[in-house]
C-alpha cells in the first residue's frame, strides 16, 4: 500500500494508527512552521518485522489485526520510527526509495 504522510514541524511527529496493511511504501514529507514542504523520502516500512523491533505497534481489532506507526524528529532532522522514546530505529534504515 503506497502512502503519503506529512510530519508537520510544530508536533515534531506523525502518527498513523489502524493500519490494516503489513507493508507500507511510504512518501514522507516535512511541512515547517514557514514555507512550503520539503520531501523527505520515499520508505518501504515492514510493519511485522518492525513490530519484532518493538519500534511500531500491532494491536487486535474486532475487524483483525492493525498497526500503529509513529514517525518522529529530531531538532538535528533526522527521522525515527519510535512508540515511545526508546527503542527507536532511524528511519533511513527503512530501505530507503
């Protein structure tokens, strides 16, 4: 499933929750306080195996099975894939597109 996701700079994150799909190719984009969004990249995210990583989270649904996703970042601009502050992987280890 190919998505398209803007973290804007003032929440300094990005949630997706409900996911239903295992794998995500993913288009980030940065929106800051002033002027227009800058792309980030393009990412394939394998929710399951970053499930195993403890770094996004898959919970039952009455419907089935669904993922929670939360990108962060970092005052330096880096991008990180983090439930809670730690662990966290850096997303550009995400087989970046």
């Amino acid at each position: 499933m190919s998505r398209r996701w803007t973290l804007n700079e003032r929440h300094g994150y990005y949630v997706a929750t409900g996911l239903r799909e295992p794998v995500v190719d993913l288009d980030l984009a940065f929106r800051p306080v002033v002027g227009p969004d800058e792309r980030v990249g393009r990412y394939h995210l394998d929710l399951d195996a970053l499930v195993e990583r403890d770094v996004v989270t898959r919970r039952a649904t009455p419907e089935g099975e669904v993922y929670d996703v939360k990108i962060v970042r970092d005052p330096d601009g880096s991008y990180w894939l983090a439930v809670r502050s730690s662990p966290r992987v850096a997303l550009s280890t995400c087989s970046a597109r």
